[in-house]
C-alpha cells in the first residue's frame, strides 16, 4: 500500500513536533491528521508541496508549512516536497517558468550574458521578473493540480488492485 512506501521515509511525527525551528506553531503541529497518510492528507500534501516548489521565494518550506495546516495536509510530505527546488534543480526549474511566463506574456526571452557579474544578475532580476513569477505560478497551479488528481488515481487504484489480490487469493483456496 502507498502508507507503507511513505512511512518508510517519514520522520517519526514526535521527532518533528520536539524540533525547536517549530516551536512558533505551537500546538498546530500536535494535530494527529497533520500526520495522517490517506489518500486525501496525501494528496493535499502533493498539492501545497509541488505547488510552494515552483514559487521562486525565500522559506518555501514555512510557507508549505503554514498551507498545510489549515487544509490538513500531510505536513511532512507538503514541506519535504519543496526541496524539489533544491540548489541542483532550481536553476533548470525556474528557467522553464521564466520560459514559460515570457511565452505567457509574448515577450522575448533574454539572452545569456557573455560575462557573469553582480550586476548583470541583479539586472536580469529587476528586467524579468514577471516572466519568472507568472510562469511559476502557471507551473504551480498544473503541478499542483497533476499531482492532487495523480495521486488520488494511484492510491485508488493501489487499493483496488491489493483488493482484487485478496479476492482472487481466498477464491483460490
């Protein structure tokens, strides 16, 4: 069952709930269906998770966080899915929405500076930030909703296929 898959790679809930970084949540945190895997908290945490990973932003993960709660959503999952946009992915992500927002907006991609600076970045950050955050918005509303509806199909059908298995196994004997 997917509960098996996602509990082997889950952090003990108390371990979180004692973690100091979360003390300003108080008792938020001690909310029982915040660590819940079924199909819905998951998918919720699918949801929050692909989508806060796509918004170019400082603390992503507090922002996952504060998401889950109110929808009770698995909050590790949501928080531990936005390290999709890690160091090593997010240039290659943020560049697809940049690409993505200035097709949006039928403005011409920029080219690549011949020589990296300081100041040629902060340029390219005061000039094409609309592009970047339109795009991340349009990719993190599609991955949001891809990954809701995918991982409800899957555990759905996960659940089916193991209940079919028994069926056919007590019909054998």
């Amino acid at each position: 069952m997917p509960r098996r898959f996602f509990k082997r790679y889950m952090p003990h809930p108390e371990r979180i709930k004692s973690s100091r970084s979360l003390r300003f949540l108080g008792d938020l945190i001690h909310d029982p269906n915040l660590w819940h895997l079924n199909r819905h908290s998951v998918s919720r945490a699918m949801a929050i998770g692909l989508f806060w990973a796509m918004i170019p932003m400082p603390m992503q993960m507090l922002v996952a966080a504060a998401c889950a709660i109110p929808a009770r959503a698995n909050l590790p999952i949501g928080v531990g899915l936005v390290w999709l946009t890690n160091p090593f992915t997010m240039p290659v992500i943020f560049y697809f929405n940049y690409r993505i927002g200035a097709w949006l907006m039928g403005t011409p991609a920029f080219s690549m500076p011949e020589h990296w600076s300081l100041a040629s970045v902060s340029h390219l950050l005061q000039t094409e930030w609309q592009p970047l955050y339109l795009g991340s918005l349009v990719a993190g509303l599609v991955f949001a909703a891809l990954g809701f509806g995918l991982t409800l199909l899957y555990w759905r059908w996960w659940v089916g296929r193991n209940w079919r298995n028994r069926q056919q196994s007590r019909s054998g004997r």
